[in-house]
C-alpha cells in the first residue's frame, strides 16, 4: 500500500526558511501531479502548490516568491522551499496526490517570534 509521509517541519522565526519533504513509499511520483496543502488552526485546508509529471509548477498567490515546490521522482520524493516566512503561514502541511486520492498525515509548521 502506497503512503506518503510528511517531514520538516517544526518552529521558526518570521523571515527564516523550511524545508519539507514528502516521501513515497512506491513509486507513484513518476506519472502523478503532486499537491501541497496545509491548514491552519481553526481555518479550511488549502493548496499551496502544485507540481506536475514534467516539473510544471503553480502556486497560491499568498505564497509565490517566496515558495518553491520541486520533486526528485528517482526518489520518489518532493519537496517545497519555504523562504521569507510569515506566522500567517503556520499551519499543518500536507502532501497529496489527487490521481490516487492518497493524503499524508502532515507536518507542522509554526512560524512565531
């Protein structure tokens, strides 16, 4: 059974950087668009970016410029670069892969001073 699971999140100060990464347990990466989502407390999920079979990427405006999603499918494993960081942008992260309707469990990200 196929998983993804969810790593590098954790505390940081406004302006600082995070990386996360999203690991798949099969190999899935190779012929699926992939999705960043995240919650924040007490608000609805909502997609943070997306990444497809060739490298095409789109982002939700509150984060271009300052995101950047990537994904190395030899390693079955994406990624998204979160630079300049806002508390706005403290939330739950999620990877999701819609062509199977497979979520990971998250990683939590808590921008604060």
């Amino acid at each position: 059974q196929v998983q993804l699971v969810e790593s590098g999140g954790g505390l940081v100060q406004p302006g600082g950087s995070l990386r996360l990464s999203c690991v798949a347990s099969g190999s899935i990466f190779s012929y699926n668009s992939m999705h960043w989502y995240r919650q924040p407390p007490g608000k609805e999920r909502e997609l943070v970016a997306v990444i497809n079979s060739v490298g095409n990427t789109n982002y939700a405006d509150s984060v271009k410029g300052r995101f950047t999603i990537s994904r190395d499918n030899a390693k079955n494993t994406m990624f998204l670069q979160m630079n300049s960081l806002k508390p706005e942008d403290t939330a739950v992260y999620y990877c999701y892969a819609p062509q199977l309707n497979l979520w990971g469990k998250g990683t939590l990200v808590t921008v604060s001073s």
